[in-house]
C-alpha cells in the first residue's frame, strides 16, 4: 500500500478507538470509577498523540512527494 494510505488507516483505526474507548469509559463511570479509568485515560492520550502524530506526518514529506522533487530538479 502507498505511505499515504497507510498514514491515512493508521489515524482512522486510532481515532475510532480512542472514541471506543471514551464511549466505554461514559457508560461504566456511573456503574464503577476504577472500571472506567482506563478507558478514559486511553482516549484522552489517542487523541494528543493521534495530533501530535499527525502533525509529525504533516511535516515529514512522502517518498512519493521527495521523488517528484528530486525528478524536478
């Protein structure tokens, strides 16, 4: 698969589960707070580092992307 793909599922699958896991985390809190905890920390974390991963991509350019501008030049 091409990097960008493979950037592109690796957020996707995260994000779905830091929200998976704030869903789970709301629904046991009310029942027991110890159950719910990490749940709650896991999707609170998925989402800085999901950004911060994203942000790191955002900067670091594609091979695809460093190939056209060595073919540029």
């Amino acid at each position: 698969m091409p990097e960008q793909d493979c950037r592109t599922i690796a957020l996707e699958v995260g994000m779905q589960n830091g929200g998976l896991a704030s869903s789970i985390a709301a629904d046991t809190l009310n029942k027991a707070a110890t159950v719910g905890l990490a749940p709650a920390i896991f999707g609170s974390l998925m989402n800085i580092t999901g950004s911060t991963l994203a942000l790191w991509w955002r900067s670091k350019p594609l091979p695809e992307e460093e190939q056209e501008k060595a073919a540029a030049t």
